[in-house]
C-alpha cells in the first residue's frame, strides 16, 4: 500500500483521509479485532445491565457511572470502560452515553508496540523526526446504544491555554485517529468538519460543514473537528474500533496547555524505537513464549527473524519439541514469565505446547496399533479423534499457518461477492457460489491459492432445495511451492489408514489440503461422495482416500455428517437422511466415499455472525492412484491436468523453491476485491455462466 500527495494532504490539511482499500498490515489493528471479538459482546451484556443509570450522571457525563462499574468487572483483565463525548439533541443537550473499551493498560504490560510499517509512518509523519518514538495514546473500541442521537462536535485533543506554546503547525498533523469496522464491510458513520482545526471551539456554522465519511477505514486528526452519527433504534449495538497515535514532537505538546491529564498520560503506549532494521526486538535462540490460538502463552525458542514482513519463525519448547511456527509478529512474543497467572485473555495460562501440537500419550492411544479403529474406519468410514490430531506431522502446521494468514480475507472477499453468489441463469448448471470462487481465485493465485464452490447448501425438506453455496480453500499448490515433496507421513497414522503393503510400502499423495468454508446461516450441505473408482476398480477392503478433519480452535468440535457404511458411488436415497450421524469430534477421519455432508451453520456464532471452517487434508493411497488414473467418478479430471496434480509423500525439500519465496513476500498485502460496481459485476456473471454453457460445463 503506497499513499501519494494527495493522500497526504487530505489528511494533514482537511484533517480526514478514508482509506477504501483497507487499513496497512500492522500487528497492533489485529490486536484491536481480536479483543474486539473476544469482549465487545460481554461488555454490551454489562452496559446493558446498568441502563438505569446512564442519565443520573449528574454534571458528569452521562454513563460515567456505568462505566466505572463495568471497568472494575474488567481491570483484572487490563481493559477499562469509560463514558465518552455524549450523544446530544439539536439544541446540544446531551441526550445519551457513549462508550469506549481501552486496552492501553492491558498492551502496555507487554513491552513496546511493534513499530507500523514504513507506508503508514510516512502517511502521518512526513518529517522523520516524528517518526522517533511515536506513542499509542488510544487503543479499543466504540460502543454505542441503539437508537443514540449524534454525537457532540468535538476535537479529541486540544489546549486550554491562551497563550499555547507548541500549537499546531499548519498542514502537518502529531496525534492521528485511526477508525475501522472489525467485520471489514461495513462503513464507518463518523462525520468531519474538514479543515475544522478550531482548537475544539463549535460554530454553528460547522454544523452544515459536516462531512460523512463513506469507508470501512479511516484516518482523521484528533485536532479536527468531528462527531459520530446517530444509530437507529431497531439496530444493535454499534461498535467501531480505534487506535489513536502521537508523533514524537506532538508527545511533547500533549503534556501542556492541558490536553491531557497527568493520570491519562500514564496509560499510554511506546512504540518501539527506529533502529537500522538488521534484526528485531527478540535475537535468535532467545527464549520466549508465544501467544498461540487458544489465548494461551507457550515456551519456545527464536529460530529466525524475516526482515522484509518483520515476522518471526518459533520452534516450540516443552512437549512441542520439534515441531515450529512462521510468520509470528512481535506482538504475539513476549519474554518468559517467572509466575503463570491462571486467566486467558480472560487466562492467560502458561502451557508447555500448543494443544494442537501436545502429544497425546501415543502408547496409550496406539491409534496406529489398534485394529479396532482400522476395523471401524473401514467398516463405516468415519473415525472419530475426540483429543484433535494426536500426530505430529508439518502438513497440518501448514495448513493451520495457512489458514491463519488468509482465512479473514477470503471470508471478506467472498462477503463482499454475495449478491453474485446465486446462478442468474435457470439455465445454468454451475454451482452457487462458482463465479466468486473464480473471482477470488483470480485475487489469490499469486499466494498458490484457489478456492472451488463445492457441493452447496440444500434446505432440510423433501425436496433438498438448493440454499446457498459452500466454499473449499485449496492451498495445494501453496504446498507444492514450499515441500516440493511432502514430509513423510507420521508412522502411527500411516499405518492407521494403510495396513496392506501394497498402501503402506507405495507411493503415497495428497489428493489437496486447504478448509472447507460455509457462510453463516447455512442449510446443510448436499449429501454427497468425494470420489469413488469406476466399475473395474470398485472400493474393496481398503481406504483408498482417507479425508481428516479437525478444527483449529480449542474446544470446537467438527460438524461433519456421516451416513455410517453407506458406500454407495455416491447414490442418494430418503432412507439415508435419517441414518447421519454427527461427527461431534474436535477431529475425524473420514473415507471419501462413504456418503457426507457438512451440518448447518448458526446465523449467529459466540461473536456474531461468523463463517465455519474445517482444516482438511485429503490422502489417496497407491491403490488409490491406480483408481485416480483409470477414472473416477465424483471427482473426474485427467490425471496429467497440472490443476489436479496431487504431491507426492516423501520428504522435505532442503530449500524452499524461488516461487514460493516470491509469493512469502507478497502475502502480507491486502487482497482486494475487483468488485467495484454490482451491475456490472452481475454482467459478467452473467457472461460467464454463458460461456460455462458452451463450454459444456
């Protein structure tokens, strides 16, 4: 992302610059979205509870007490609530609270802030002088109750004194305001007087200055004169998250003429210092502990640093040994602790690996040994792992990186291609959700990322209409980049799938690895085969495409369906709706064909509406291949197609490939949707379902 003059000067001349393409890669956003998902639902539940309250404030702003009451519920966790700039009425009369959840307190326990990349320093602080030492000043989230009236028009920052000795110089900002939607889609209301720098002094006049902001992302000047819109009354809670920073000369003007108090200027964030950039805060072979998807802390030592996207590469201590992480950020290491507390982010426990890197007790377990497991997978095709994995192996840490790095985004992408989701043509015979998939396929191609429409949505009645569309993340070829040659599999699960020799000894593949993704509110898929042999290589005593599933996060189970033993060549009757069984397992492995589907999606998850994710990788064994390439049904495609290429299993390729380093320097850069105009975008579906016709797909 690269801002120009004009960019600039909207910001430090009119105060206000939207950022349309979204906000620059930095740690410090990602922080604000995860707290933001993890605790704005509980604090609306506790702001509610004190309704009564919020207009017997007195003189104080309204909603100070509730705030404080909340705040004491949650200082334990380093998060503080306060009553912001009220809504008021038309004659200024404050009418109603507004809210703000910091998490200053809690980040400056921490160490420094990672510095923002380069384009962002530029952006703010032309003169490099201001790029110091730069300081957080404000970090969290808006909280706003239905039905408020505007905002007040006010400045953020300015000085009580006549005569202010560090005013602000013109057409260059010190304390700037990021704004962004945490779901990525939605537009920010905040409205802005621009060029109003009045020292927060409100003419009537500014009123009709006012000017709506239309962006999921912005930047504004605290010095500006600005004002968030009201929320209707049958909305919910609106909610904007927000990081408020401080140039090295405005740290200085910030402690006089009173814009800040002394107590509030004890809860602000360092940056960390500019330094020649040849390595960063944690050296190689340092001993830390790693913030991993649980919210839990772990030991680990430094492997490397990458300068170029300033992220670090961990091998896990403790139980985890052997097994590493890439592409952390800094803010996600930190030093060890000498005490555990006994709390996340809600208890932040001190574990000794990762969950989904602890071994399990393989002795005990002996998946690999028990021939009541094989026997059962065979028989039904479905083996539940209630524990997750309990195999180590760098596939599935691909996977799970993988999906970490670009699961977001491509939920975004799709969002925002929703109204081209359903076929415009009766004709057409392409499945929901195909045309976006190509879309967003064409956006991710230079990642080695592709994503397919899989087998849709249907509704639970007779006739199993179609509903909607389900997605598959393919990063296969991602994989093919980075292995080359596929590590070999872990000893206890190869010979879990493949007791025969002819499986055990041959060549083994990975038929594809990626996640399978549904949008929220989703019907049940379509039952369905992923792929069976043709009439002279019927499904024997074997497992020939072996599927495993899990969940990435703690405590999520899979919902998966599966018709036990029905191994029909992908045959449907009414009979087997009523014989699925749910997969309720944190992890399974499944025959792939054996007759599935994946199970409804809640329109609303734990933090709102969210999309439902599995990791997935799918395995085709040496009798597999001799079935893959005389034809198989369910999946058909050419065996010598490089789009259907599967890798093969042996071992590690001792240097990454030129192309996968090349796509490692892009993959911190936003992906962008091409969608820029819904007519014309429903044009070319339309096009392109005609082409897909012709083409006798």
């Amino acid at each position: 992302m690269v801002f120009g003059e004009e960019e600039r000067r909207q910001l430090h001349e009119d105060g206000c610059l939207e950022i349309r393409s979204g906000l620059p890669e930095w740690e410090v956003f990602c922080l604000v979205n995860r707290f933001h998902a993890m605790y704005n639902d509980r604090v609306i539940a506790m702001l509610e509870k004190t309704r009564s309250s919020w207009t017997k404030d007195g003189d104080a702003r309204p909603g100070t007490s509730a705030a404080w009451e909340v705040s004491q519920e949650l200082k334990e966790e380093g998060l503080y609530v306060s009553a912001v700039h009220p809504s008021a009425d038309d004659e200024d009369e404050y009418t109603g609270p507004r809210f703000y959840v910091s998490l200053v307190e809690h980040s400056m326990k921490n160490g420094p802030a990672p510095r923002p990349p380069k384009e962002m320093l530029e952006l703010l602080w032309p003169e490099e002088n201001d790029r110091l030492q730069p300081r957080i000043t404000e970090l969290g989230w808006t909280v706003i109750p239905p039905g408020s009236d505007m905002q007040t028009l006010h400045a953020d920052i300015l000085s009580y004194d006549e005569d202010d000795k560090f005013p602000r110089r013109t057409s260059l900002g010190r304390f700037h305001h990021f704004l962004w939607k945490p779901d990525g889609k939605s537009l920010c209301t905040t409205q802005v007087v621009p060029g109003g720098f009045t020292e927060g002094k409100v003419h009537y006049w500014n009123y009709d200055e006012l000017k709506q902001v239309k962006s999921t992302s912005l930047v504004f000047d605290s010095e500006v004169l600005h004002c968030g819109s009201a929320t209707p009354k049958d909305a919910a809670w609106g909610s904007t998250c927000t990081l408020q920073i401080c140039s090295t000369e405005g740290w200085e003007a910030l402690n006089s003429g009173g814009r800040a108090s002394k107590e509030l200027l004890w809860y602000v964030w360092p940056v960390q210092e500019e330094t020649a950039g040849e390595t960063g805060k944690w050296t190689v072979g340092s001993e830390v502990e790693v913030l991993w998807e649980d919210d839990c802390w772990y030991p680990a030592r430094v492997a490397k640093y990458h300068r170029k996207d300033r992220s670090y590469r961990i091998n896990w201590s403790g139980e985890g040994e052997g097994t590493f992480t890439a592409g952390l950020k800094e803010f996600e290491l930190r030093a060890p602790q000498k005490k555990a507390k006994k709390r996340r982010l809600q208890e932040h426990e001190i574990q000794t690996s990762p969950p989904k890197r602890r071994a399990k007790g393989l002795q005990g377990l002996a998946l690999g040994l028990k021939l009541s497991e094989q026997r059962s997978l065979l028989k039904t095709g479905l083996l539940l792992l209630p524990d997750g994995l309990p195999w180590r192996w760098e596939v599935f840490d691909f996977v799970e990186e993988c999906h970490t790095r670009f699961a977001a985004r491509i939920e975004r992408e799709l969002d925002a291609l929703r109204s081209v989701w359903m076929s415009r043509s009766s004709s057409s015979n392409s499945r929901p959700g195909a045309f976006a998939a190509e879309k967003v396929s064409k956006n991710l191609a230079r990642f080695g990322i592709a994503v397919y429409a899989g087998p849709p949505s249907q509704q639970n009645s007779s006739n199993h209409e179609v509903s909607g569309p389900r997605f598959y993340v393919s990063v296969t070829r991602r994989a093919m980049a980075r292995f080359g040659e596929v590590p070999p599999l872990p000893l206890e699960l190869e010979r879990l799938l493949w007791p025969h020799a002819e499986d055990h000894g041959g060549q083994q593949r990975l038929r594809g690895l990626g996640w399978a993704l549904a949008p929220p509110g989703s019907d049940p898929q379509q039952l369905h085969a992923d792929i069976w042999g043709n009439a002279q290589h019927p499904k024997k005593d074997r497992v020939r495409f072996p599927h495993i599933i899990w969940k990435r996060a703690e405590g999520a189970h899979c919902t998966t369906e599966v018709v036990p033993g029905a191994f029909t060549e992908g045959a449907t009757e009414p009979h087997h709706f009523q014989q699925l069984t749910t997969a309720t397992a944190s992890a399974l492995i499944m025959d792939s064909e054996v007759l599935h589907r994946g199970g409804a999606v809640p329109i609303l998850g734990p933090y709102g509406s969210q999309w439902a994710s599995s990791c997935s990788v799918e395995l085709c064994s040496s009798s597999g291949w001799v079935a893959w390439e005389a034809g198989t049904e369910g999946t058909v495609a050419d065996p010598n197609d490089e789009d259907w290429r599967m890798l093969e299993v042996a071992r590690r390729k001792e240097a990454e490939s030129d192309v996968y380093q090349a796509w490692a320097k892009e993959e911190n850069q936003h992906l962008l949707t091409e969608a820029s105009n819904e007519a014309a975008l429903i044009e070319e579906q339309q096009v392109w379902e005609s082409e897909q016709l012709r083409n006798g797909w």
